[in-house]
C-alpha cells in the first residue's frame, strides 16, 4: 500500500478531469457515509453546508464558476503578488 504523500504525488500528476473525478466520488462516499457524523476530525456543519450548495448548483438555482473567475471576483492573489512586484 502507497504511504499518504505517495497517493498525493499520483493524484496531483492526474488529469484535471481525473481529479475532478476522483474528488467528486470521494466526496460521495463522506456525504453517505454514517461514520462521518461521529468523526471529530471532520465539521458536520461545513459538511452540510456544502452538500446544500452542491444541490443548489445540480438543481441549476445558481451556478458555479471557475477557479480563475473565482480569484478574479475576489481579488485573491493580488496582494501575495503586489508585494513581489
């Protein structure tokens, strides 16, 4: 069996669309998974909140953006690379 970092170094060097993959199925298997509840390690609430959001994007009530679209709305990543300039 592959140490944690070994699984981390094969995942990053997977396709976009394989991670995609790879996350969204992960992701299933926590929101169905009834251990979940009692594990501290882990926020319920978060959780929850984003299963919420999750439904509202697949029901089309809102709709996602992408990474750069996020940063762009945001500004984040502006102030780490004004300081390099």
């Amino acid at each position: 069996m592959n140490t944690i970092i070994e699984l981390e170094k094969q995942i990053l060097a997977l396709s976009a669309a394989e991670r995609e993959q790879l996350a969204t199925l992960t992701w299933e298997s926590l929101v169905g998974d009834p251990s979940v509840a009692g594990n501290r390690n882990i926020d319920p609430e978060g959780i929850e909140i984003a299963a919420q959001r999750d439904a509202e994007i697949e029901s089309g009530e809102v709709q996602s953006i992408g990474h750069a679209e996020f940063l762009r709305c945001t500004g984040v990543g502006r102030a780490r690379f004004a300081g390099s300039l």
